[in-house]
C-alpha cells in the first residue's frame, strides 16, 4: 500500500495524500467505477464534498460500499488529497481535493472548460472563413439576400454563449446545408430539405425549424411548408388539355406553380404586370385595366417561382411592366425578373417604380449596409436600365429608399 502523508488542521481535521506524485496512467476500473468517477470528475470543481460523490455514485449503480473503496484507490494512487475528521473516535473522510483534475478528465475523455471554449472558437472561426470564402463567389449575387441572412446567424450563433457544442456544430451544419441547397438551385418541401440537410435516419427538430424560420425566408430560398402558389388577376383562360380555367370573373387567383408550369394553353395579354407589393396587388387587381394581366411577385422569387414565368411567357408573351419597391433590393428584383422577358425576347420595364415616386413620397428609410453593398453591385452592371441607374445614384447619394405601398 501506498504511503500517505498527514497534514494535521487542528486537533480534529486532518490531510491525507500519497507521498508520490499524480500518476501518468488510469486505474484499472470496471464499467460502474468508471462511470462514478466520470460523474465525480466532470466541471471545474476543485474539490466534491462526500455526500455529493455517494449520491451520483449510486446514481450509475455503484453501492456506497464500492464508492468508498475507489475514493480510497483513488487517494491511494495518487488522485486525490482527502480532509477527515475525527468523530467518536473514528476519522470519517469529509471532501476531497482534485491533485490534477485536468490530466484525470484527460485520461478519462472528459473535455474541460477550456477545451470546450477552444473548440467552440476553432468552430465558429472555420464558419467566418467558409462565409467569407462563400461571399467572395460571384454566383451569391444571385441571391444578396442570403449572404446577410447566413451573416446574421453567424453572428447570432457566436453570441449564444449558452449553446451546447454539440447543438452549435449541428446549427452551423444547417447554414452549410442551406447555402448548398440555394447554390444548387434545389426546390422542395421542408421534408426535401431536412433529407438534403439530414441523413435518412435524422431529420429537424421542431427547434431547429423554428430558428431557421427566425432568420431565413425560406420560401424565397425554395423550401416551402405547403405547395407554391402563383397568385394571377385578369383576363386570362389557362387550358390543361382541353380543360379551361377563365380568370376574368375572378378578382384574383392563386395556382399551385408545378400545375401552371403544366398548363398547355394560355390566352396571351396585351402586357403583363408584375407587382411586388401584395397589398398594391390586391388593389391593382380590383380596378385592372383591359388587356392587363397582373402576377404578383413574392419578394426575392424563388428559381421555381421564376420557372413558372418562363413558361407562362412561352404559353403567352407579351411585355411586362414590373413594379417593385423603389429600394436597391426591389431593383435587382426587377432585374432577375425582367431578365426572364429577356431570354424570351420580349421587352420588359420598370414601371410605377422610378425617380418620381422616390422624390414624391413622404418616406424616408435609411439604407443600411447590405442596401449600400447591393447598391455598388448594381451600379457596376452595364445592362441595369437608365431610370434604375438614375433611381440608384438618387438612393446612394440621399442614403433613403421607399416601399411602393406609398403610391400605388
């Protein structure tokens, strides 16, 4: 047995150690030690009262009996240091002294503090620099959006001291998984997204969903709860094999996309109009001038959304004027969307949209960076269009930009 050396504290109290210093190497443990003294060793706790140690022993299965020998092993072999007390005329141990917990959780596989804090910084540094790496890719201005909403959660994450390792490793999972899912121009349900993001055995908590909806528009980035809808007003007559849908009677109507990108006919307008604004929409629906057909544009569109205009302009061309906000977001909207028209060979124009609106209304919201970074994008295009080039210039030298609900 191993010599120990007493350290008296009064006439009562004393230490007892071993005279040798802490070993390089575990006692040898069967499965219940070895669970007990992983419980006893985890934190940073210096020391554990006796009470405490007997407790989360039993809790693993090891009896009070066992639990007091592998303290005393322990104390034996060096682990620890252990104060007694003198009580009717027996030493009871009372707590024990950690000689060098970190070298103990090392040997046991138990990450500390530290360990745990470094881990999480080498995690979220390799974040910052594949965001980093990421924004400098040409085809995320595909989508400018994106690469403030990744930003955000980034940051958002970064800032959640609280987050267990294991839950920030699968978040940063998720981001990696998005910008995957946009970059490859995948469409889908949440189900396709979570079997993208997910092995087949896995899928997303209701917690993950929650936190992805707080800071991403999914349905924009083609991962929808429900079916895709196109929402359409006018004087139109959609055929699906000789099965006809007429519009005209209607105020306005949503479609699911995958069923017009199906349709086989379409009587073709004069001009098409596409809104951004749903309340604008909904208005310019109900006073629609004749020959006018009005598409409502959901914001930033998903590839799927603007597939389904491809197709319509294939069934019916004509040209299109498009209204969006007159803000930089709401120019490179008009942009992707009007390059549709461009592709068909049709002619489109930003309309309702213009430097005259901007001056005229009485809004006036600052531009923030990401408004200020798109807006050098889309001055540095040679085919953005004059009145959106003069619109731009305008926004960028007053810094303010406007929503087109104040005038349409």
């Amino acid at each position: 047995m191993s010599a120990l050396l007493e350290t008296p504290h009064g006439r009562d109290q004393h230490d007892l150690v071993a005279a040798h210093a802490v070993p390089d190497s575990l006692l040898l443990l069967d499965k219940e030690e070895r669970a007990a003294l992983e419980r006893w060793a985890r934190g940073e706790a210096g020391s554990r009262s006796r009470d405490a140690m007997l407790k989360e022993a039993q809790s693993v299965g090891l009896g009070i009996e066992r639990a007091e020998r592998l303290c005393q092993r322990l104390l034996q072999e060096g682990w620890i240091s252990r104060r007694e007390e003198l009580k009717g005329g027996n030493w009871l141990w009372k707590t024990i002294a950690w000689r060098d917990l970190r070298r103990l959780q090392g040997l046991l596989g138990i990450i500390h503090a530290e360990q745990r804090k470094q881990a999480r910084q080498a995690m979220l540094e390799q974040a910052w620099q594949w965001l980093h790496e990421r924004g400098n890719v040409q085809q995320t201005l595909l989508d400018p959006d994106l690469l403030d909403e990744l930003t955000l959660a980034l940051k958002a994450l970064e800032e959640d001291k609280s987050l267990r390792a294991d839950v920030l490793e699968a978040r940063l999972g998720l981001l990696r998984a998005l910008a995957a899912w946009h970059d490859s121009g995948q469409q889908g349900l949440r189900r396709n997204f979570a079997l993208h993001a997910r092995d087949l055995t896995k899928s997303l908590s209701a917690s993950e969903w929650r936190w992805l909806d707080a800071l991403f528009d999914l349905e924009r980035l083609g991962i929808a709860s429900f079916a895709q809808v196109g929402w359409l007003s006018g004087d139109l007559v959609f055929s699906w094999q000789g099965r006809r849908l007429e519009l005209a009677p209607l105020h306005c109507i949503g479609l699911p996309l995958d069923d017009l990108l199906v349709a086989d006919a379409l009587t073709a307008p004069r001009q098409w109009w596409l809104i951004e604004n749903r309340t604008s929409f909904e208005l310019q629906a109900r006073q629609r001038q004749a020959g006018v057909a009005l598409l409502w544009m959901p914001g930033r569109p998903s590839s799927a959304w603007l597939a389904t205009v491809s197709h319509l302009l294939q069934l019916a061309p004509a040209p299109a004027w498009i209204s969006a906000d007159a803000d930089p977001a709401g120019v490179d909207i008009a942009c992707t969307v009007g390059s549709r028209w461009e592709q068909a060979g049709l002619a489109w124009e930003p309309y309702q949209m213009g430097l005259a609106q901007w001056q005229s209304t009485t809004q006036r919201w600052p531009l923030n960076a990401h408004d200020r970074r798109l807006l050098g994008v889309l001055l540095a295009r040679p085919s953005l269009p004059a009145s959106l080039r003069a619109l731009c210039e305008a926004m960028q030298t007053e810094g303010r930009k406007a929503e087109q609900e104040a005038w349409l």
